[in-house]
C-alpha cells in the first residue's frame, strides 16, 4: 500500500540532510513536519476503517458460532425424533457453516496483525513527528548558520574582491617606491655632513687648547707680578 511506504519513507528520512540542501530551511521544515501530520492523520483514518471492519466482521463471527450451535442442536433434535435422515442434513450445514466460521476467524487474525503493525508504524510516525518539533529551532539555527558561512565564504572569494586586494597591493607598492626614491634624495648628505663636523671638531680642539694655553699664561704672570716696597729695599 502506498500510504505505508510513505510512513516508512518518512520515518527513514534523514531531516538535517533535506534541511542543508533546502534553499528556505525554515519552509523545508514547515513542509516535512506538516507532511508528517498530513500522513499522521490518513494513517489513523485507515487505523479506524481497519478497527471497524474487524469489529463486523467480529460480528459476523459471533453469529456464524451462534449457527453453528442452531445446526448442532437441530441434529439432537433428529436423531431424537429418529430422523437421521434430517440428523445428517442439519451435520451437513453445520459443517459448511463451520467453514464459513474458520474463513472470518482466518480475517479476523490478519486484521488483528494489521492492526498491530498500524499501531506500530503510528507511533514511529509520531516519535518522528515529536522528535522533529523539538529539533525544528535547532535544525533551523544550525541552517542557517550554514547558509551564512556559505554566504561569507562566497563574498570572500569572490573576484571584485579579489581585485580590490590586488589594487590594494598595487598602491600599497607605489607608496613604497615614494618612500624609497624620498630616501635616495638624501644619500651622501649624511656623509657630508659628518665630514663637516669632525673638520669643525679639529677647529673647536684647536681654539680649546689655545685658550688653555693663554689661561696658563696668564696664570703664570699674576704669580710673578709686581715686586713690593719691602723686596726693592732687600735688592738695595
């Protein structure tokens, strides 16, 4: 039957696949949940039409047993009355009857199975359909999580920006020959320069020992100074 191998499929599938190739997760799960109740409920109607024939044809077996007894007790009765003529005819129609009884037994066994397998695949069904409502905000956060990375992964390698790191890249070159040819403009006036210097160092040591020279000088000749009154008198 078709409407069961749709259960089974349903109860097989796998969500968080169908929920990663779905382009709207959110309306994917809508779907599959609302697929699920849609089967939940065709099933339990079938349930029902199955319950209710069983309970006829329960019905029609109580009455089959109830004539089976009428034909066994009509039997009595002939051979009481010393028909066995009768006796035989009324064995003959119980026996048919008893056929008949052991035929809607026979139905009645593999409704009972049906039933069980029903009630069986009603509640996989269910547990399913439970189980994917509890999951349905996990499911869906972790789509859209995925749609995202994709998203970002998408935008970062996209050409136009590849391009742009590129120009990017370019200009950052241009920026560094300015900064060289800037650097080339003043080789060689350091050199100069510090040439200059030490050649002013030899001046400044020159002029210092000059003036240490005079200071001593001058040093020398305030020692010596004029002769007193008392020394010219000692000369004399």
């Amino acid at each position: 039957m078709g409407i069961f191998s749709r259960i089974s499929d349903i109860v097989n599938s796998n969500l968080n696949a169908l929920c990663d190739s779905a382009e709207d997760p959110e309306k994917m799960i809508r779907l599959i949940i609302q697929e699920m109740e849609d089967t939940l409920v065709e099933v339990r109607s079938a349930s029902a039409r199955v319950i209710a024939d069983q309970k006829t044809a329960s019905r029609r077996r109580d009455r089959i047993a109830a004539e089976v007894l009428a034909w066994e007790d009509k039997a009595k009765l002939a051979v009481s009355k010393g028909r066995d003529d009768l006796a035989k005819a009324a064995l003959q129609e119980r026996r048919a009857v008893e056929d008949t009884l052991r035929i809607v037994e026979g139905e009645l066994t593999a409704s009972g199975e049906h039933i069980g397998h029903l009630n069986e695949e009603i509640g996989q069904l269910q547990q399913k359909l439970d189980d994917a409502k509890a999951k349905q905000k996990t499911i869906l956060l972790r789509a859209k999580t995925m749609q995202s990375r994709v998203q970002v992964k998408n935008q970062v390698h996209r050409k136009e920006l590849d391009d742009a790191f590129a120009r990017f890249e370019r200009f950052e070159r241009k920026v560094d020959n300015l900064e060289g040819e800037l650097q080339a403009m003043d080789l060689g006036r350091d050199t100069a320069s510090n040439l200059a210097a030490e050649i002013d160092a030899l001046g400044e040591a020159d002029w210092l020992e000059n003036e240490l020279l005079r200071i001593k000088g001058s040093m020398a000749g305030s020692q010596a100074g004029p002769s007193t009154d008392a020394d010219q008198g000692e000369k004399a």
